[in-house]
C-alpha cells in the first residue's frame, strides 16, 4: 500500500509540469506553422534544410550525455552531482566547438555534398550548437528532479518565440528565413543560460576520468542516435538537392508536422506512463504485445495524421497545395514511422542487450532504405519522398520486428 502511495505521489508529482511542458512543445509547434504560413514555401524549405543539417550535427556534439545525465543525476549522492554536471557540460562545449570549427574547415566539401551554400552551413553549424547545449542544459534539470521549473522555463521560451516569429511576419513583414533561426538561435540559448544559472556550475570539478566514463555510457545510444539522426534527417537534404527549397517547403508540411504532433503526444505525453512499464516489464512478453499492437498503432497514427493534416492546411496560404493523395502517402509514412518507434524505445528500455538488437537493425535496414528514399525522391519529388519516407520506415519496421521476433522468443 505504501509502495502504491508513494508511486501516486511520484505520478503527481510530474503531472502538472508533464501538462506545462506539452502545452510549451505544442507552442513551440505552432510558431513553425506560424513561419511556414507567413514566410513561404521556399523560405520554410530554407529553414527546414538547415534544420536538417542541425539535428544530425547534433548528434555528434552532444554524443546522448543528456541521456546519461538523466540516469545518472537521479542516482548519484548529491556532493557527487556538481562533478557530473561540470564535467558533461564543459566536454560538451568543447566538443561543439571541435566539431563547429570542423565543419567550417571542410565546408568546401559539405556545401558540394549537401548542395548548399557556405552561410546556410554556418547556420546548421550554430543550431546545432544551440540545440546541443540546449538538450544537455535540460537534462541536468530533469535529472536534478527540477520538474515545474523547467516546464515553466520551456513555456516561457516557447511562447517568446512565437512573440518573436509573429513580429517578424506581422510587424516587420520578414519572408526570409534567416531571422526565424536567429530567434530559434537566440532562444536556445536563452534557455541554456537560464537553466545553467539555476544549476550554478562549478567549472573546477571537471574530471577527465569521469568524461571519459560518461562518454563510455553513451556509446550505444549515440550510435542508435547517429543512424537515425541519418535516416529522419536527411529526407529535406535529399529533396533540396534534386527538387528545391520550395518543395522542402511543401514536404515539411505534409511529413513534418504529422512528425512532430507525434513527438509532442509521445514524448511530453503518453511517454510518461509508458516507458517505465516498459522499462520493468518482461521483456519477451511486451515484444509479443507490441508485435500484435502494431497494426492498430500504425492505422490510428495514420487515420489521426490524415485528419491533422486537414487543420493544418485550412490554415496555410497557396504555396502549399492540398492534395488527398500525398496526404495519404504521408500517412502512411507516419503510420509506419510510429510503429518503428514503439519498437526502438522499447529495445531501448532493455538495456545494452535491447541497443544492440537496435544498432544490429539499423545497421542491417538503413543502406536499403537510405536506397529507396533517394531513388524516389530523384524520380518523382515531393510525391517521391513522401513515398520513399513511407517505404524506408516499412523496410526498417520489418527488420526489427522479425529481429525482436528471434531474440526475444519466450523459451521453450
């Protein structure tokens, strides 16, 4: 009875800021609507490249010590967490800046490969620095159980951003891209600044052994983070390069969107219930269940995106055309999309064991959908990538349920 208590309590406790922090992503989402309506489709395809770029250079500069440090802030001693939180955050700036210096370096050779010019790289380059300590600053707050500050900490900065997004198209009458990632820019940091003054850094307890051992926790998760970094990320890039910005434009709307309502119900929402279950369930038994729940999964996630996707475009201007058919299409990618992910969080929450299965997937599925979503992006565009998008998340969701299938078969 106390055990059910004090879980109740805990339930409680993260349901207030859980609700604060849907309501900020949410808003956070509804400023990009905002920018893709007021600024155009080729601008909006500007931003989405370099947000693209972004979220895969990303992955390299914060290596998942925010996962880490959301594991191991809750559990160490407490004279133990000031060296955990300046040792993860001073190896992380030094590897943004290592990597940010790199990739201006080798712009040469990234620009001709990404078919992009040498500023909108730099602009990668600085989100991706901004999300980065952004990310790491969160987990620290999270970690340290700071729940109702930093939900009302991401409200603040969210609806800042859409003061700021909204003022640019109304008042300033601004239809490039540019300023909208300075204020995205700008309001990461903003949020990093804030949250690092409510941690109080203490610079001199950095550790090279334990940045060594944190970044030794990360591994697998990075490399999972990596591959999929790739794989969801470089559609835009792909699109930008045989089509054009205006049409990165388009297809932001009709995949991007969907993608991102997802991120917001899972992550800020039914996540908090679920992945603990997962976490402490039996491990053959849920992949069983969720073996039998994909059909329902991805047909909901699909009927729900195509819905969605009527509101959003009541709400758009002429440079995004309706059409049933590429809105069905997106839909089916979401579809599978949603289903792949209930199988990656839940190979995730098994520990080493789960991550290996994973990287040994991705490994296995990414070449051929990497394959297909460039073959039918260069042959047929927007309708192209919403296709290939589709089929390379039914490739890697066959692969992974065939792989948990094998490994976790209850024995016999």
């Amino acid at each position: 009875m106390q055990v059910l208590k004090t879980r109740a309590a805990d339930l409680r406790q993260v349901a207030g800021p859980t609700l604060v922090s849907t309501v900020a992503s949410g808003t956070a989402a509804a400023t990009t609507l905002v920018i893709a309506r007021g600024a155009g489709a080729s601008a909006f395809g500007q931003f989405t490249v370099v947000l693209s770029i972004a979220l895969i250079v990303t992955v390299g500069m914060l290596t998942s010590l925010h996962y880490v440090m959301l594991q191991e802030l809750p559990r160490a001693d407490p004279e133990r967490r000031p060296e955990l939180v300046a040792t993860a955050l001073l190896a992380t700036l030094a590897v943004t800046a290592g990597l940010a210096v790199l990739g201006m370096v080798a712009a040469p050779l990234l620009t001709a490969a990404l078919n992009v010019d040498a500023r909108t790289l730099g602009f990668g380059l600085a989100l991706a620095a901004s999300m980065t300590v952004n990310q790491l600053t969160e987990s620290f707050l999270r970690g340290l159980k700071r729940f109702a500050f930093v939900a009302g900490l991401k409200l603040t900065i969210a609806v800042a951003y859409l003061a700021a997004a909204s003022f640019c198209l109304l008042v300033l009458g601004v239809r490039e891209a540019e300023p909208y990632l300075v204020a995205l820019i700008a309001t990461n940091v903003a949020f990093a600044l804030a949250a690092l003054a409510a941690v109080r850094v203490r610079p001199r307890l950095w550790s090279a052994r334990l940045a060594r051992s944190l970044y030794r926790h990360g591994m697998y998760v990075t490399v999972i983070a990596a591959l999929t970094g790739v794989l969801f990320g470089i559609d835009a890039i792909f699109l930008n390069h045989w089509a054009g910005p205006a049409d990165v434009g388009v297809y932001s709307v009709y995949n991007g969107f969907p993608k991102r309502l997802l991120g917001v119900v899972f992550t800020d929402g039914i996540g908090l219930v679920l992945l603990p279950a997962m976490a402490t369930s039996d491990k053959p038994l849920l992949m069983r269940r969720i073996a039998r729940l994909v059909p329902a999964v991805a047909g909901v996630t699909a009927v729900v995106s195509f819905a969605a996707s009527t509101v959003f475009f009541l709400l758009m201007s002429g440079d995004y055309p309706y059409s049933l058919g590429l809105m069905a299409l997106s839909a089916l990618g979401i579809g599978a999309h949603t289903a792949f992910n209930l199988y990656s969080v839940a190979l995730s929450m098994d520990g080493v064991r789960g991550a290996k299965v994973l990287i040994g997937c991705l490994a296995a599925g990414t070449p051929p959908a990497l394959a297909a979503l460039a073959a039918c992006i260069r042959w047929q565009g927007l309708a192209g990538g919403l296709a290939g998008f589709a089929l390379a998340n039914l490739v890697l969701l066959a692969v992974v349920a065939a792989a948990a299938a094998r490994v976790y078969r209850s024995p016999t």
